[in-house]
C-alpha cells in the first residue's frame, strides 16, 4: 500500500508510513551516539599534536622513501621464493585439514549431528577468529623464528576458511546422485568418491586458489613477527631507518600480490 | 565360429582437467615445485625439538585459561578494540560510499570511474599490517592509528563490493525514477540505493566482524586494541593469559557471527 499524507487537502507520496520512519530515526540515532562516544575515548587516548604534525611527517618520510634502492632487489629473490613457499605450502596443508573438518561439519556427510558437527563447527570459527599474524606470533615462541612456523599459522589459519567454503559445497550437492550410487549397492567409502567428490571437486578447487591468492598477501607480512619471508626483510630495513629499501620492498610486495591476483582469477576462471 | 570374448569394460571417473597434457604438466609442475620448495626451506629442527614442550606447556596453558591475573589489560585491550572496530567501520563505509559510487561504470562518468577504481586498488594491495605500521610511525601509538588503518581497509572492501553490487543492478528501475524528472542526488536516492541497501546493509555488518577480528592484528605492531595485550602476554611467556586473551577473542567473533547472520536474515 502507498502511504500518503494529506497536506492542506493535497495528498503527498511518502517513502515509509511514520512508524517505519521513526524506527528508523532511533536506530540513526542509536548509530550515531554510539560512534561519538567510542570516537571520543578513542580521542583521549590520542595525541593530537602528533596527529596534527601528521601531513609534515608523511611528506617527509615520502621524501626519504624517493627512489627506491633498486639495486637491493638482488637481496629480495630469495625471501619473496620463501613467502611464495609459506603461502602455497601453508595452502597445501590448509586443504588436507580442511577436507575432513569440512566432512564432519557438513549437515548431509557427518557421522553425528550432535556430537561431530559442533567440533567441527568449534575448529573452523576457532581457526577464522584468529589472524595468521597471532598463529604466527604464538608458533614462533614454540617452534622458533623461520619459514616453518609461517607455513604452520598459514595453515592453521586457512583451514577455517577452506572448511567452511567446502562445507558449504558440500550441503549444496544435488542428493540425486549420491542416492543413485547408493542405489547400485556401493559401499560408503565409494558413495562418498562416486557420489560427493565430483560435485565439489570444482568448488574444492575454487577455494583453495582463492585461498593462496590471500595467503600470498597474508604471507607477505608474517615475518615482522619472525616467521620468514619478505616481512623480515621489510621489518629490519624499517627499524633500521632505510626508507629507500622499505618503498621497493612494497613496490615488490605489491607486484607480487597483483600478479598472484591475476594467475587465482585465471585459474578459477578456467575451472568455473 | 567362435564367438570374441567381449572387451573387457572399466568405466574411469572423468578426470578436473579434461586435457591429457595440461592434467600431466600440472601433476609434473607441483612435484618439481614441491621439491624445490622443501629442498630450499631451511628449518632448525633442534629448535622445533626444543620448542615442543613449550607448545605443551601453551597448550596446557588452555587448561584451565587465567582470565584474573590480567583482567585488567584484558578489558581495556578489549573495549579499545571494540571502539576502534565502531569508528573504523562507520567512517570506512562513509567514506567508502562516494568511492564506490564513483566506481560504478553503469553511473560514473569515465574519469571518476578511472579515479575511484585506482583508490580501491590501492586501498586493497597493502595489508592492514603495513598500513598500521606507518600509520603508527605517523600518528603515535594507539587506537587512533589503529582506527585510521580499518578505516582505510574498510574503503578497499566496502567499495569495491558496492561499486560491482551497483553494476549489477537492474536498469530499469533507475531509468523509471529518472524519467520522473529527478534531480542526480534523487535519482541515487530512489533509484539506486533501494536496490543495494540489504545486501550492502549485510556487508556492513560483515565489514564490523572483519574489523574487529583485524583491530587484533595492529596492536601487534602499535595500533592499540586488544594485540598489544596479546603481544604482551606472549613476550612475558604468560601463555595462560594470552589463552584467556585468545578465548575472548573468539567468544566475540563467534557472537558477532551469529547476531550478524540473525541480523541479516531478519533485514532480507
């Protein structure tokens, strides 16, 4: 129904009826006193004379960024082969936890409902909830500084992600055709490769280009903490103040993380 | 006569890659990059060694978590995350709105359209990481640098989806509004906007629970919030803190999923 008010015997479109409109008034209200009050604590907490000086010093450091150091790039070839190492291997390990979490997550494959699936739903927020550069932070103090504990927070972290993707391929298959594999006496092991696989393979493949195509750029920064790769580099040249190696280590990281965009939307063009 | 014994019948399942020689190039590439790959990777294995029992001990640290010791840093790490999580989500969509107005090719005009398109480029290559970094160097320490990182991440995300969910949008409906004699500003207003609203008001929401998630990452590296807590407790050996810490993490993340999924099913 259109509402219409009626202004001096005229009647007048209006978008809402007047509830509507005040809901959404309060909730506008509601909105914005929640972003004045949070801004003003973030506010006291700063130093206004620093943010002021700001503009100076973002001139400044350009300043000192310009050119870059192109000769350093010799130094990068072998810490960019180390972060491409830690996203793909972290990928790889990623997809081999994530098919059976994912299995037992699905509403249609999981032994139980009850007792399997809330696992398994526990594993993948857990593991998405928490940032690859928190892994990384934790599993260095364990395993120590170096490429293995970049692989092993990659991995951790992408296993919520590729799991839950897959999962959700997998409650979207077309139950036709499990139960006419079924119908031919198969046992479960074979229902599940004849059945399910070749419906999700395309999805399954999908997601973990996709996935390496993030973690190529997760990957990239994971060395502040110590993990390896081309982080490290960037973290020493900035404590040590050298700005021209610092602005080609990003004009790398940026040619990186476009020409991995470029190969991941190829690839999943190809297989969708 | 005999009769030809018949040939024997195997049906093979179809292979992913149709293509013989592509399927048998890409098996031959990932085994020679894999063992390039682990033959390069160098890992102290005596450290790992070393390293096992304090994964045990972290591990154990869960059991049971100390959420009293640090209580205090706890809350304030949490709620200077949250509160950079609210501004950096309001300002990134505010801003992000022009931007990804602009970015649509069915409404800009092809400059803006250029324009806008490198903003979010740019906006989308670096990693909250390195933007808090220089942010911190230039704004000081704490959320504030923090808040202006998610701001500017917020940007590349929110507006790029909102550029495409723009081009995506059915013609007609904004063509009928026009032909009212609207003015520009009307025309968005009536024409456009209505038909990306639940969808951008889910990404919104979306946004908020990514930003909450990253507000733990800058602290690590100066940008206040809840991973300068946790760099702490790491850096002190204080597992069963930093447990407490990470648990709190995920509850919120866990609660922010489901009332935002709850949210979004009650708006569509």
């Amino acid at each position: 129904m259109m509402t219409v008010a009626v202004k001096g015997g005229t009647k007048i479109w209006q978008r809402r009826d007047r509830n509507a409109q005040l809901a959404i008034w309060a909730s506008w209200l509601v909105a914005i006193v929640l972003f004045v009050y949070c801004f003003q604590l973030i506010s006291e907490k700063t130093i206004w004379a620093f943010v002021w000086d700001a503009p100076a010093q973002a001139g400044d450091l350009a300043a000192r960024m310009i050119p870059p150091d192109w000769g350093y790039i010799r130094q990068l070839g072998r810490p960019i082969w180390d972060t491409m190492n830690i996203a793909t291997l972290g990928t790889v390990v990623a997809i081999f936890l994530a098919v059976p979490v994912a299995y037992c997550a699905a509403r249609n494959t999981t032994p139980s409902v009850t007792l399997v699936r809330p696992v398994a739903l526990f594993i993948i927020v857990a593991s998405r909830s928490i940032n690859s550069l928190i892994w990384a932070l934790m599993l260095v103090t364990i395993v120590g500084p170096g490429v293995l504990a970049g692989i092993i927070a990659i991995g951790l972290r992408s296993i919520g992600f590729c799991a839950k993707l897959l999962y959700e391929a997998i409650e979207e298959i077309d139950e036709a055709q499990v139960e006419a594999v079924r119908s031919t006496g198969a046992t479960g092991a074979q229902v599940t490769v004849f059945g399910i696989v070749p419906q999700v393979l395309p999805a399954f493949a999908g997601i973990s280009v996709f996935r390496w195509d993030i973690n190529i750029r997760e990957s990239t920064v994971l060395g502040l903490v110590g993990a390896g790769g081309i982080g490290l580099e960037l973290n020493a040249a900035i404590t040590q103040l050298y700005w021209t190696q610092v602005s080609l280590i990003l004009l790398v990281i940026i040619a990186t993380v476009i020409v991995s965009e470029w190969v991941s939307a190829k690839v999943r063009h190809a297989i969708i | 006569m005999s009769i030809a014994a018949p040939a024997p019948r195997h049906w093979k399942k179809p292979p992913l890659i149709k293509r013989a020689w592509l399927r048998w190039a890409f098996g031959l590439g990932a085994a020679l990059y894999l063992a390039l790959a682990f033959g390069t990777t160098e890992v102290n294995w005596s450290r790992v060694w070393e390293g096992l029992p304090r994964g045990a001990q972290f591990v154990s640290a869960f059991f049971p978590p100390d959420f009293v010791k640090r209580w205090d840093e706890i809350v304030e790490g949490i709620s200077e995350s949250l509160w950079m999580t609210v501004v950096s989500t309001v300002v990134g969509i505010a801003l992000s709105i022009p931007v990804g107005v602009g970015a649509a090719r069915n409404i800009a005009p092809v400059p803006v359209y250029y324009f806008c398109r490198a903003i979010l480029a740019v906006s989308r290559s670096f990693q909250e990481v390195i933007l808090a970094i220089f942010f911190v160097k230039l704004f000081g320490f704490g959320p504030f640098a923090g808040a202006v990182t998610l701001s500017l991440a917020t940007i590349g995300f929110y507006g790029k989806l909102l550029a495409e969910d723009i081009e995506d949008m059915d013609a007609a409906q904004a063509e009928a509004v026009r032909a009212t004699g609207a003015s520009w500003l009307q025309w968005i207003n009536f024409g456009v906007q209505p038909q990306v609203m639940p969808r951008m008001i889910g990404l919104g929401l979306y946004r908020l629970d990514i930003n909450f998630r990253e507000s733990a990452v800058v602290g690590i590296v100066g940008g206040g919030g809840i991973g300068a807590t946790l760099d702490t407790a790491f850096e002190r050996y204080e597992f069963d803190s930093a447990a407490a810490i990470l648990l709190v993490i995920i509850v919120i993340v866990m609660l922010a999923e489901y009332s935002s999924g709850y949210l979004r099913r009650g708006l569509q």
